[in-house]
C-alpha cells in the first residue's frame, strides 16, 4: 500500500487525504517519524481534518514527541469541536490525559 501511494503522490497527486493514508500506512508499518511527516501535510492540506491531527498525534507520541503529541491533540480537540465531531474530541482527550499521567517506573 506505501509503494502505491508514494507512486500516487511522486506522480504529481498531493492532498489531505493522500497524505492520510501515507501517514496511516507508515504508521502501521512502525515507521512514526515518517507517518508523522505526512500527517503534518495533510493538516497543512486540510486543517480542519480531525481525524489527521489525532493521528498525528499517535505518530508523534510513537515517535517519542511527547510535547508535539499533546500540541497535534490539542490542535485536533479544537478542530473536531469546531467540526462538531464529539467523538473525536473525546478520543484525543483521553489520548492527551495518558499523555500527562506521570510515569513510575514500575
């Protein structure tokens, strides 16, 4: 599925939501840094795409940008409310809650 849409995107194609799947793929993949790239253009693209900030954020948070996680949350919190998508918000509220919950070593 990557070869695919590398090939879509090299052949001049670049929208929200092509970078959403390249961002998804990668990310399933275990390749955060570069899911991460491409979610930050497809809410370059569209910045109203909650759904890209929420994975954004997961592929920050994989990464180990813990503080940029939050920000890609918080942005995506404000969209999907904007948006009307309450399911979303939720979501990345509960995301952003683990993000802040101290860690303990044990």
């Amino acid at each position: 599925m990557i070869e695919k849409f590398e090939a879509m995107l090299t052949g001049g194609q670049d929208n929200a939501l092509l970078r959403f799947g390249l961002g998804n793929a990668y990310l399933q993949a275990g390749q955060a840094e570069l899911a991460a790239r491409h979610l930050r253009e497809a809410v370059r693209h569209d910045p109203g795409y909650s759904a890209a900030w929420k994975l954004l954020g997961k592929a920050l948070q994989a990464s180990g940008d813990v503080a940029g996680a939050s920000v890609a949350f918080d942005e995506g919190i404000r969209v999907a409310e904007a948006r009307g998508d309450i399911q979303a918000a939720r979501e990345m509220r509960v995301f952003v809650k683990r993000l802040n919950r101290p860690r303990d070593g044990t």
